[in-house]
C-alpha cells in the first residue's frame, strides 16, 4: 500500500508502532485478530484495522502539501477537511478558512473570492452545482481536490448505472457532505433517492411491490430525491450505492431487502433486469474496520473507548457495534476523561454530550479495554488517550517497555 508524507504531530510512540507492528506481522491484511497491550494492571485491546484509512491519508498529504506550497496566498477549504476537531484546529492554526459548515451552511460568500485564492476540495468531495460556482469565479476546483478514491469509486459506479438506464438508491444521511456530492454527481445521469437505513428500505421495497402508495413514497422520500422523481417509472430498474461510511453490514442487508423486493414483484428469472449487483462499490477500509472491530469485539473486555470526532459517520458506526455488546464511551480526546472516576462522552444518537461516573471498574486485578478510533483519527489522539487512562492505574508499565516486549515476543 502506498505511504503517506503524514506530518509528525499526528504520529505517536504507541499507536503508529502497533499499527507498523500489525502491517509487518500481517502484509497481506487478512488476519484480523487484535493486539493485547499489557500494561500489568490495565490491558489494552486494538483492532487490526483502525484510524486513518487510505482516503484520510491521501486527503492530509495534499493539504498540508497545499499549505506549504502557497505560502502567502489565501487558503480555504470547501468545508472541514475530515470530522476531526484536531486536524481541523490544526488547520485554522495555520491560516486555513472553511467556506461552509458541515451542516451545509455558508459561512464565507463566494464574492469574498477572488481567481487567486486557493480552494481545496475535502475528502468528502463536492457538489456539480459548487464545482460550477468556482470555476464561474476562476478558481479551478480540481487543483487541489483531496476526494478519496472510494468516494470518487462510488461516483463513477452511479454514473454508470444511470447511463445504462438505472436509477440510483443511495444509502447514506442524506445532510452529510459525502452524501450531499454523491447525490449531486449521479443525479446528472439518473433519478436518485437517498435512504437512511433499514426501516427506510423496508418502506422501499413496500413501494416496490405496491404495498405503499406513490403519495406515501412522496411524503417520505420526496425531500430526499431528484425533481419529479416518480417511483411507478424509476424504481422500475436501480442499483444500490452507498456512503462509504455508512456500516457496511447494513448496507448489505438494505441491499437483500431491496432484492427480495424485486425477485417477489419480478420474479427470480427476470430480476438481474431490474436490479443493479453494486457490490464492489463497499468501501474496503470502512468493511476492514468494522470487521476488526467486531473480531476485537470477541476478547473479553470491561468497556470499550472509541476515539474521533463526534460529527464522523464512520466513528460513531464503530461506537454503534461496540455498545452493542459492552459498555462503550464515545470521546474526542483525552480532555474528556476528567478523573478516575467520571468522563464526558458522546451520544451518537441524539447529539449530546453526557456525563458518566465509574468507568473504571474497581476491585480488579486486571482491567481491560478495547481501544479503537474512527477514520480521521490521528494516531496521535489515541495515543492521549491511553496515556490518560493508564495515569488512573498505578503501577502500570512503561509504554517503550510494553511496545518493546510486544515486538521481542513476535519477533
């Protein structure tokens, strides 16, 4: 896999060696068994897969590439490179502006513009219609375009489908910037209609088989389609696309329920006519982490700390799988562990921070947690928060120590 020009405040002396620890035991990425960090009192469990991912990597060396190349000039981005709040400091530190928010607001007007600024495109990518607007301006939007490849993947695969007469079910929420680009991109060859979930596809494959009315599909799908979208004519043949930070086992299961719609009102021998195979357009490093996340998920543990910003799809995906099964805490860094005794984290649900007490058991000679960060997490970030931890636990080892034996072990 290529390597990243990944700058070294984002690096760490635990996480980034685990993960080259990880990549030199398992080159071909097919184990997907976690690694135990033993601190005496405290043990660590951390994913096979998990942090910056391919895209975020590429998207982080084009920026601050960017930044180091024009130096002097104006520096602005699309919107919040990646859901990261420590990047994104970062970035407003050295000088970067943001023209939107992520909810979609402008908060810089395009007449603030002028052909010599530089825009760069976030890794989520944009709109047609934004595209449009730039380059109206003389700012030409693909110069600096950090779009991740799968994301670009799924466009190119939605553009396909509409050409061959397609419509495009998009799988994702439909206010976030990915969803928001994809939606643009696609439409410009097919309807479109994004769906959020499974009940959603429920509701779909309803209207698919006539058990829903047109008015029913309009009433809950009319804000989240293309103009004139008609479900009698376009959901007559479609594909499946998805965001790729969506839970990958959800996107798979949306995609059966929509199939078995079409086999039930089609029939088996002509369903291949009406519905799109999509497949291939799964993000591997969303599938990579969520599939290590529910293999770490397997080794007994006392709660699990998921790491990222609290606005990223793909961290609070891996936050849904891990309180499924143990008590999870969602946090951005480190400065939300206010004591041994109480932390804030964040419910991914209803967008609110909370306070919780007791997240260290007591009365243990051994506690163990699973360690695990999002997409845009640097290893950095994670790095602060296991310090944090293991500063509640008297006794534990040296880090440099624990790394060490873990090397010397598998060596």
């Amino acid at each position: 896999m290529k390597k990243f020009d990944i700058p070294s405040i984002y690096r760490s002396s635990i996480t980034t060696r685990v993960k080259d620890f990880q990549n030199r035991m398992d080159p071909r990425r097919r184990n997907f068994s976690p690694t135990i960090l033993d601190f005496g009192p405290v043990e660590f469990i951390v994913p096979r897969h998990f942090g910056f991912c391919y895209g975020v990597q590429n998207a982080i060396e084009i920026a601050y590439r960017t930044i180091e190349e024009n130096a002097g000039k104006r520096v602005f981005f699309l919107s919040e490179m990646i859901h990261n709040p420590t990047v994104n400091s970062d970035l407003i530190s050295r000088g970067v502006r943001f023209i939107f928010e992520p909810t979609g607001k402008q908060i810089i007007h395009w007449d603030d513009l002028s052909p010599q600024d530089v825009v760069v495109v976030p890794a989520f990518g944009t709109t047609i219609e934004i595209q449009q607007e730039l380059l109206h301006r003389g700012i030409d939007p693909y110069t600096f375009d950090t779009t991740c490849p799968f994301v670009e993947k799924v466009w190119k695969k939605g553009i396909e489908l509409g050409e061959d007469g397609f419509t495009n079910v998009i799988h994702g929420k439909f206010n976030h910037e990915e969803t928001r680009a994809t939606f643009s991109h696609v439409s410009q060859k097919s309807p479109a209609v994004v769906i959020l979930d499974v009940d959603e596809a429920r509701f779909l494959a309803d209207v698919i088989t006539g058990v829903k009315s047109r008015p029913e599909f309009i009433d809950r799908f009319g804000h989240k389609s293309t103009a004139g979208f008609d479900p009698d004519r376009d959901l007559q043949k479609f594909g499946v696309i998805n965001q790729t930070t969506m839970l990958a086992s959800e996107t798979k299961e949306i995609m059966e329920i929509l199939k078995a719609a079409v086999t039930s009102r089609w029939g088996t021998a002509d369903a291949r006519i009406h519905y799109a195979d999509t497949s291939d357009t799964l993000c591997y490093a969303t599938n990579e982490n969520q599939s290590a996340t529910i293999e770490a998920l397997k080794t007994r543990a006392d709660g699990a700390f998921v790491v990222g910003g609290y606005n990223s799809s793909n961290t609070s995906h891996l936050v849904e799988l891990c309180e499924a099964v143990l008590p999870t805490w969602f946090i951005k860094d480190e400065t939300e562990i206010c004591s041994g005794t109480s932390l804030f984290h964040f419910d991914w649900r209803n967008k609110k921070k909370l306070k919780s007490e007791n997240w260290k058991p007591e009365g243990r000679d051994k506690v163990r947690f699973i360690m695990n960060s999002g997409a845009s997490c640097p290893d950095s970030t994670l790095d602060g928060v296991m310090l944090r931890i293991l500063g509640f636990f008297p006794g534990s080892a040296d880090p440099e120590k624990v790394i060490a034996r873990l090397m010397e072990g598998n060596s």
